[in-house]
C-alpha cells in the first residue's frame, strides 16, 4: 500500500509541475488565491470572475511581461467548460486537435 501510495503522489506531483510550467503569475478578480490557481491553472475550482479590459491591457503593456495570456471561464457544453483566451493558450498546453482546428475569428467554437 506505501508503495501504491508513493507512485501516485510522484505521478500527481508531475502533472501539477506539468500543468504550471510556462506559468510564472496569475491575475484575477478579487477572491480566494488559491480558487483562482485551481480554477485558472489546473481547472478543478469555479473561477473567481473576471477583470476590468483596462487593468488587463495596463498589465500586458508593463515592459517586465513577457507575454500574457487572457482566460475568461465560463459555463459548459456537454460536459466541456467554455473558455475564452487567444492562441498563446494553445502554445503554452501545446494543444493537438483530434478534429478540426484552432479557431480563426472571435467568438468561434472549437
């Protein structure tokens, strides 16, 4: 049984390792800081809500930010939660389409 138990924390320390890399800081709507990485990071908490446009473009203008990345969660389809963001999202999870392909105008569902 300690033997089971070792092997599935390191498998569950990996993917969270896994599921953080690329990502160095978090911003969101005032609330709890650890709901908003579960929900923001690892996807396993309600989000906490948005931020106003203005912060968010006032952020990614800052010379020290790299690059930024929007997430705006919202409710679900079949099972599958809607989320909002832009390609960078993509490239940081390196996304692989089993159908389709990534979207090419606003608004459009994948």
């Amino acid at each position: 049984i300690i033997t089971v138990l070792l092997l599935i924390q390191d498998q569950f320390e990996k993917k969270m390792n896994q599921d953080a890399a690329g990502i160095d800081l978090v911003v969101g709507a005032k609330g709890s800081p650890l709901q908003l990485i579960l929900s923001s990071v690892y996807h396993i908490d309600f989000p906490t809500g948005n931020i106003k446009m203005e912060e968010a473009k006032r952020l990614s203008s800052n010379r020290l930010v790299k690059k930024v990345i929007p997430l705006a969660l919202g409710d679900n389809v079949q099972g599958f939660r809607i989320v909002g963001t832009n390609h960078d999202y993509l490239s940081l999870y390196e996304v692989e389409f089993e159908q389709g392909k990534a979207w090419e105008e606003p608004f459009q569902v994948v």
